[in-house]
C-alpha cells in the first residue's frame, strides 16, 4: 500500500525541485558587455569595502593596430578625456597589451 504512494510523492518532489531551479536561474539578473571581436573591454571591480553603488572602472587592452582616436570613436568617448583618464600614454605610441582606463558607463 505505500509503494502505491510512493510514486505520485516522488512526481511530486521533481516538479517543485525542478521549479525552484529554473525560478532561481531566471530571477538572477544577467550583465553582459559586448565588443567587436577587435576590441577587448574587460571590467574590473575593487574588492567590496562599501555596500554603497560606485561606478565601476572599465579597462580596455591595446590591440595591434588600435589607435587613441580610434578607441575614443568606438567607446564615444573624447579624445580629450581619455587622455586625462591616461596621462602617461603616449597617443602615438600605443603598445599592443597596454592597459587603457576608460570613463565609467
């Protein structure tokens, strides 16, 4: 008579197992940054000392190729502010692999 239960109550237990799952997978809010295979945009975030918002410093990586002008045009940035975010950049001496920071978005 209980293995007459048992499988209704195991039915059961894999729908709302199943349920909580996909209700915690699509609750979680998702953040993604795209960029042209060319451009590599990396974010990177201080370790957590505040529970306050805080922008978040973008970091783009030269390319081969890559110029000031052109990384000012695909971020639409200034080519002014990146060189106040950069002061010991050379614009006509950029270095495939060098660390450019970008304005917060």
């Amino acid at each position: 008579m209980v293995a007459r239960w048992l499988a209704p109550i195991a039915l059961a237990a894999t729908v709302v197992a199943i349920y909580v799952l996909v209700h915690d997978t699509l609750s979680k809010p998702k953040r993604h940054v795209t960029a042209p295979p060319h451009l590599t945009l990396t974010t990177h975030t201080a370790a957590g000392h505040s529970h306050q918002a805080r922008p978040h410093p973008r970091i783009y990586i030269v390319k081969s190729g890559d110029t000031l002008s052109g990384i000012a045009a695909h971020f639409h940035t200034p080519l002014a502010t990146l060189e106040a975010l950069n002061p010991s950049v050379n614009p006509g001496a950029l270095q495939t692999g060098q660390r450019l920071r970008l304005p917060s978005g």
